[in-house]
C-alpha cells in the first residue's frame, strides 16, 4: 500500500490525488489531502469572485475527488514551523506532494506603496471571500476613487467588485460584513492602469466583456491612449484573444459617452512610480508614461500623470514563498525539480515532489493544474517501487494526533457548510460564508462529535 500526502487542498493538490488513484499501474494507493486551513478547494474557495459561480462550481467535482474511498481530506494541520516539521511529515508517508501555490504578492517598490490605503488585491479580494487570516477591514471607507495597478484577471475582478452594487453581490456566499460594507461604497470611478499596451494585457475577453455589461457603470478607454500600441492599430499579428480584447476596447473607445453614475477607466502605458499621500493616507498614484520599446517592452518617456484615488489595489503577479526544510530557487520563486521530483543539489530527492505554482510559478489557468498535476504523479508512481521500502505507519492519523495536531476530517467540514447555509439562512440570504477562524473550527468541531 502506497501512502502519500498532498500538502494543499486546491485545484493542483486535488488533481494530483485524483491521478493517484485513478491510475491502475500502482493499486490501492491512498491519499491524505493535507490543508492549513479547514475548509478544501484552495483558491476555488478563497480567490474566485463570489459573482462567478460557474467557476465556484467547480467545487462539486473537486468534492467528488475528496469523497474517494482512498482519499482523505485532513485540514487545520500546518507543516512546517509551528506545525508538522517536513521531514516527520515524510517519516509518516512514503511520498510527499507540495502543492502550496505563490503566497506572495509582488511589489511594487515604489515610494509610499506602504501608506494607508495601499493594499495587494489579493488581501482585498481575502477580504471579500472570507479568507480568515484576514485582519484588514473597510478598505473603501471614504473612498471615491480607487486605482486598480494591473490589468490581468484579477485586477479585472476586484475592478468588477468595487463596482458592483449590494443588490447584485447579496445573492453571492460573500461574507455578510464585506456586504455591509460594500453596500455603503462611495466609489464612482475605478482606474484600471497597465504599464504596457492593450495587447498586452493579460485579462481574457469573457472577464472583460463583464465589466461592460454591470448596471450603472461606464467603461471608458481613450483611443489616443489605445493607439499609441501598433497592435492596436493592426491587430492580425496577435493571438485569437488578444485580437477579441482589441476588438471590446474598440468598441468602447468609438461609442458615445454614456455618463452613468459610476465608470471603470481603462488606462495604458503608464508606469507607477510614487504613491502619493494626502492627509496621511493614499491621495493617490504618480505615473511615467511609457512607449512601446519594439521589442515587447516599454521605454519610459520622462512625462507624468497623476490620477487621483483614496485606494490603491496592486495586481502585478505572485511569487512563491520558501517551505521549510525543502530547497528554494529564489530567482524563480519555485522549488526546484524534474518533472515534480524535488531536486536536493541537483539530484532527486527520493519521496518529496512539487505540482502547481510552487513548481511551474505562478502561470496558467486553473485547468493547466491538471497535466502539471499528473506529470508529478507519473513521476511519484515511477518511483513507487523504491518508495515502498520505507517502513511508515498503517494510518499516520494517530501519528498526527500524537504530535498536538487536530486534524479537521470530512464530516468536519461538511458540518462547516452546514454551518454556512444556516447562516445565510438566518440572513435572508443563501449560504454566507464563516470569515473568522473561531467560527470556522466551533462549526467543524461541533460536527466532529
């Protein structure tokens, strides 16, 4: 019997457990889907706008695959400092698969990106999906105007929500203080900023299209700003979806102003170099502009703007983070591996292997987790017959128990979303997500007795 554990119970983890199981070249192989937080499905969960539900669906087949008979969710158990150490972790397994994804956002590293008022978009987007390490709260108090730094899909998505109205989010599972909040926005003008040109951007065309079709709410895009990017101009060269996203901004630079109460302003070729601070807070955000280099890059031109906002949201990618005890390309932000098999100086690293972000960085949609998910399977079965030599325990669960962990099984989570839907209920709203840790572990354990 083959034991493995999968660190991270998002899309990578749960698609590489399935392949696991699925396969038939290694019988009987069983899985211990292991999460820091108690509750499964990753960035499904926790990065998905709570409007988009057809992805969130993607939850039921993710279930389907923690409801195997040889898969075991086991949630609330940390690895690695102030948890499970990674080596006991691997006495306790024959393998070991570290899905943990890029838990951090990059930077700008321009001055006054630390004032009040300047977040990551990921924490925003924490906040409204209920992550519950998240400390901040309000965000949009006072605010008028927000500047959104990036324009992929995320920056797409949290551009969307500061738009949206209560009455459109109020049948989401967003959490009911997030609703609250955002229910008593001020915002009227969103500034989406990208440093190079539209065909470049990363957003894909049905995220786009979105922000045209929210009530009361204008998408603006200057043409001269437009035309200063040649693919813009003749877009034949391009990709089928950038040639679609060309095609949505043309469309909303050639029409007539609409002059509705909110607007979303699509801004190119501007770099930020400062963020500007009014009364001890964010004021707003300095920019160079910038020309395109011929070469898939920008030059800056030495003229600047400055675009007033009370928020800042940067969305400029994610890095991976070092695990403890496992080797760490700091230049790329990934551990460093053969096809998943972790590599210790250059050779594999007998039962450790990586899938996801944390190997490949933090690139692609949620389905290119599923070949990267089975290419580090193939490998981890290949490797199977050495594998099984290690003695490991017949069930590693008492093992956990035994090192102060409190594991959160699969009736503990479905008592969580017991839990959830009773809340909407008790609100008048469908099922309301549990945002705080406190409430999220009193709801598991009460189902755990």
């Amino acid at each position: 019997m083959l034991q493995v554990a999968v660190v991270g119970s998002g899309p990578s983890g749960v698609y590489t457990a399935q392949s696991l199981v699925q396969q038939d070249q290694v019988p009987g192989v069983r899985v211990d889907v292991i999460d820091r937080l108690p509750c499964p499905y990753g960035l499904v969960r926790y990065g998905v706008a709570p409007d988009h539900e057809k992805i969130k669906s993607l939850q039921n087949n993710l279930r389907t695959v923690l409801e195997h008979d040889r898969v075991r969710f086991l949630g609330g158990i940390e690895i690695g400092p102030g948890g499970l150490p990674t080596a006991r972790l691997l006495d306790l397994y024959h393998a070991v698969v570290y899905c943990v994804g890029a838990a951090a956002d990059r930077k700008l590293g321009v001055p006054g990106e630390d004032l009040p008022g300047s977040y990551s978009a990921t924490e925003f987007v924490s906040w409204y999906s209920a992550h519950p390490d998240t400390t901040a709260d309000g965000f949009i108090g006072g605010v008028e105007s927000a500047v959104v730094i990036g324009v992929g899909n995320v920056a797409v998505d949290v551009a969307r929500m500061l738009a949206r109205g209560a009455a459109e989010l109020r049948p989401t599972d967003m959490p009911q203080a997030a609703l609250g909040v955002l229910a008593g926005s001020r915002v009227r003008e969103v500034h989406m900023v990208g440093r190079r040109g539209p065909s470049q951007a990363r957003f894909t065309t049905k995220e786009l299209r979105e922000l045209g079709s929210l009530p009361d709410t204008e998408v603006i895009v200057d043409p001269a700003e437009l035309a200063l990017d040649p693919a813009y101009t003749d877009p034949s060269g391009l990709p089928a979806a950038g040639r679609r996203n060309i095609e949505v901004m043309r469309g909303w630079a050639e029409r007539s102003p609409l002059r509705l109460p909110r607007s979303i302003r699509l801004r190119f070729f501007l770099r930020p170099v400062a963020v500007m601070e009014a009364s001890g807070r964010v004021g707003g955000v300095r920019f160079e502009r910038t020309l395109p280099d011929g070469l898939g890059g920008v030059t800056g031109s030495g003229r600047y703007e400055d675009v007033a906002g009370q928020l800042v949201l940067r969305s400029v990618g994610y890095r991976g983070v070092p695990i403890d005890g496992l080797p760490f390309d700091p230049a790329l932000g990934t551990v460093p591996h053969a096809a998943g098999r972790v590599l210790r100086e250059g050779a594999a690293s007998l039962g450790e292997y990586v899938a996801g972000w944390i190997k490949r960085g933090p690139t692609g949609v949620i389905g290119t987790n599923r070949p990267c998910a089975k290419e580090t399977a193939l490998s981890l079965l290949e490797d199977a017959p050495a594998l099984v030599r290690k003695g490991v325990p017949e069930d590693p669960l008492p093992a956990l128990r035994d090192a102060g962990l409190h594991p959160v099984e699969w009736r503990g989570w479905q008592a969580i979303e017991r839990a959830e839907t009773a809340l909407g209920v008790s609100l008048g709203r469908g099922l309301v997500k549990i945002p705080d840790w406190p409430g999220l572990l009193a709801a598991a354990r009460g189902g755990e007795q």
